[in-house]
C-alpha cells in the first residue's frame, strides 16, 4: 500500500511537471525573453532549440547573442522532386548544406510539386528557406488554394520583422496582394493589388526584385509595383520604413477564416473556413501548389547586401541594416537544448554516460515552436473589414513522410487575437496567433512526462 501510494505521488509529481512545462512564456520588444529560455520565436514566445534558430527575434530575445546566427544567402534554383532537402522543424539544427527548407505542417509531393496541404483541425504549413538573402531576386512558381478563409502566401521576412510578401485570398482568385513592412509595423496604405489570371487553376511564376534602394513586384515578367526607398522617409520617427535586413523564403498555406480569429482577420480573409469544402471532401484537406523557386543573391561587394561570410548576425538593437553583420559565427546547434549564447548544450558527444549512451537532460523549456492559425508574416490584417476580395491530386503515401508530418502539424486554436508574425517588433503588444502550443512541442514535453514518471516511479520503488 505504500509503494502504491509513492507510486501515485510520482505521478502527480510528474503531472505537475509536464504542468509546468507547457507554460508559455511571451515576448517582445518590451519584455525579453529570460535568460532560462533565451530565444523569442517568430510567434513571440520564448524557449531553446527551434525557437533560436530561423525566425528567431535579436530584439526580444534575451540578448542579441540569443539568436543563432543565420546562414548568408546562397544563389540556387529549387525544385520540388522530394522532401530530401525539406527538413521539420523538430529535426533541424541550423545546417543549411543540410536543408534547402524547414518545414512545418504536412508538405507532399506530387508530380514534381510539393503540396502544402491544410487539413481539417491544422492551420496548414509553412516551408522557410534555410539561408538568408539581404537584397537579391526570388521568384516562385506555384498555383494558390482556393476557398473562403483560405490563404496562400509568398514572403520575404526577416527575423526583425522586415518583410515583402504576396498575398492571395482563396475567394479572389484573380488578385495578387502586396505589401511591404518595416520591423513589422503595420501600415494598411502600404498594400497595393495586381490583377492576373485565375490563380488557382494556373501556374503564374511571382517575382520579388529587391535591392537597398528600390523593391519591383513582377508576375509572369511583367512589372506589377515599384516601392522606392527614398519614399518610405518617415520624419517623426527619423528612419526609413523600408525592407533592409537579412530575410528568409517563406511560402504557405494557412487559415485566415478560422471562426476564433479577429473579425478583421475572418473578413479579409473572406469569410469563415469551410471545413467541409470540395477540396476536403475529395483530398482531405485544401493545397497549394508550388513547382519551383530560384535566388539570386545580391552578391554586394561591401555592405549592406553581401554574403561572403558564413552567417548573419546583428550588433546593434536598432536591427537596421547598418546593424547586421555578415561574419563567420557557426549556424549550427549540437541539439535542441542550445541557443546562440551555448550552441553545444546537449551535445550527445560530451554527454555520454557511463554505459556509453547519450545522457538525458530533462528540461522545462520549450524547444520547437508550434505553427498556429498566425499565418507567417507581420500582419494581422485584423484592422481589415473587407474581404480580399478541380481536385487536388491524392498524396503518395511514401512521398509524404506521414511520420514526420503528423509529428509537426498542430492543431489550429487561437484566441481571437490572430497576428501572423507574432506582432510588431515596434510594437510592445504580445497577442499572437501562436498563444496554443503545438503539437510537436506537446510531444517533446510528453516524452519529458513519460521519463519523469519513469524516473520518479523506479525511485519510488
């Protein structure tokens, strides 16, 4: 009977542990991350591992060191033939000779695409590009989705927040959006339009040409908006509200109508998701299409826009371009466990037990970020009150890494207050659309449960 009642107690033990675990910790500009869980994650909330890696935000991290620091940019045309070079987040630790994409949610190939699919009860995937560009072309092939509250998106977002995107509502098949943010903050007079062919049933290739002093948006070619620097002059706060600093490839799939988002949100996005859809009930969930994409890196001779070193870092926290410099730190952690300030923390090579195997090292921190309804950019569209306004192929089963997918796709709660980068680095706000764990950090934190038991159960006995 007394070992029945140990046994009991360490299982409360335990579950106040996995309790404790699953406490998120926000961030922003005006409240850093802990020194415990260093890094600010894209979503503004705090841990090690992922959450120091792509996306990672210097300015609301513990330190500017917090960050690892990101591979320069590299020229190369990618194709979509298989998910070899597409690697999930929980596997991924900053190599990016690697790695051509960081993965989360449930990418697919077929027929030389890769899918990014959106399942009932997911909010869809995201790959990221593991370099960096600072200035450079991008251009991406690729057929939107389709659907009231269904969004694909094409983006350039730097881990301050700058950012140059498309945009493509599933309810206007014949609208491109654009915008352009600097640090995130949120300017609605920046978004312009083009209009171009069905989107959803054609492939049209989208172009982004950005150098220090101008941004060209093109479709198929052809020139659709110009942004030049010496108009985004901004006199009160004594800066240039323009897209400087080094910013990674992100394409998505994501849900804009989800009914727990901001009204704003839902409307832009063009209404409420319709979970039961022709694209769910033929595939099982909704997709885009995207065939291949290409970089073109700016190859400045000195700064800004170079990339002869081996990463990207920042020493200043004005995070603008002057800030960045392009040096030879290492990108790479020994696991998740590390940060940017201790990049060999829980490196199985010096952490062998006696027996010979890798130690264990049980942490509360949060490793891996969980996608949410959030989208991937900066803006929430929560301000807008207007609509932006075939089959899917089936899925080879040994294309799509089920295993890895299903570890990486978390399910889609938010709290209304939906924002797609994790808020404004200008911004002292911490709503975020990522304010619900997903659930492959569930699964990192469940193992954590299950060795506590464990743990605590065989000292019980």
């Amino acid at each position: 009977m007394v070992r029945s009642s140990l046994i009991f107690t360490a299982l409360a033990t335990a579950s106040t542990a996995l309790a404790q675990t699953t406490a998120e910790i926000k961030c922003s500009l005006s409240s850093h991350c802990p020194e415990s869980a260093p890094c600010c994650s894209q979503y503004g909330a705090c841990g090690t591992g992922a959450y120091c890696l792509g996306g990672c935000d210097p300015l609301s991290s513990h330190k500017l060191s917090s960050c690892v620091p990101a591979p320069v940019c590299r020229s190369q045309n990618y194709d979509f033939t298989s998910l070899d070079r597409i690697i999930p987040n929980t596997k991924y630790l900053g190599d990016a000779s690697k790695a051509d994409w960081v993965s989360s949610g449930a990418p697919v190939i077929y027929n030389k695409n890769v899918l990014l699919t959106m399942a009932p009860d997911t909010v869809g995937t995201l790959l990221a590009s593991s370099t960096y560009m600072w200035y450079g072309n991008v251009k991406a092939t690729f057929k939107t989705s389709r659907g009231a509250g269904v969004v694909t998106a094409f983006i350039l977002l730097s881990d301050v927040k700058d950012e140059i995107d498309y945009e493509f509502v599933g309810v206007d098949l014949k609208t491109a959006q654009t915008n352009y943010y600097f640090q995130g903050i949120t300017n609605y007079g920046n978004s312009q339009n083009i209009t171009l062919s069905d989107t959803f049933n054609n492939y049209h290739t989208y172009e982004i040409n950005w150098t220090p002093d101008k941004i060209t948006w093109l479709v198929d070619g052809q020139e659709g908006r110009t942004l030049e620097k010496k108009d985004t002059w901004n006199a009160t706060t004594n800066q240039w509200m323009y897209p400087q600093t080094p910013a990674r490839v992100q394409l998505s799939l994501w849900p804009g109508g989800l009914a727990s988002n901001a009204k704003g949100t839902v409307d832009w996005a063009g209404g409420q998701i319709d979970w039961n859809g022709a694209d769910i009930k033929s595939n099982g969930y909704y997709y885009s299409m995207f065939q291949s994409v290409s970089v073109k890196c700016y190859d400045a001779k000195t700064a800004p826009g170079t990339n002869s070193g081996t990463s990207y870092t920042y020493n200043n926290a004005a995070g603008t371009n002057d800030t960045v410099v392009d040096g030879d730190s290492p990108t790479v952690l020994k696991s998740l466990l590390g940060t940017g300030e201790n990049m060999d923390a829980g490196d199985p090579a010096s952490s062998k037990s006696a027996s010979g195997s890798a130690a264990a090292t049980p942490t509360a921190v949060a490793q891996v970020p969980g996608l949410t309804g959030s989208g991937t950019g900066s803006d929430d569209h929560a301000g807008d009150t207007q609509p932006g306004t075939s089959a899917a192929p089936a899925a080879n089963n040994a294309a799509s890494s089920t295993a890895d997918a299903a570890a990486s796709t978390p399910t889609a709660q938010s709290n209304g207050q939906f924002n797609q980068g994790g808020g404004a680095s200008g911004s002292s706000t911490t709503a975020s659309g990522a304010d619900k764990l997903g659930s492959q950090e569930k699964a990192l934190k469940g193992s954590l449960f299950a060795g506590v038991v464990v743990l605590v159960a065989m000292m019980a006995l």
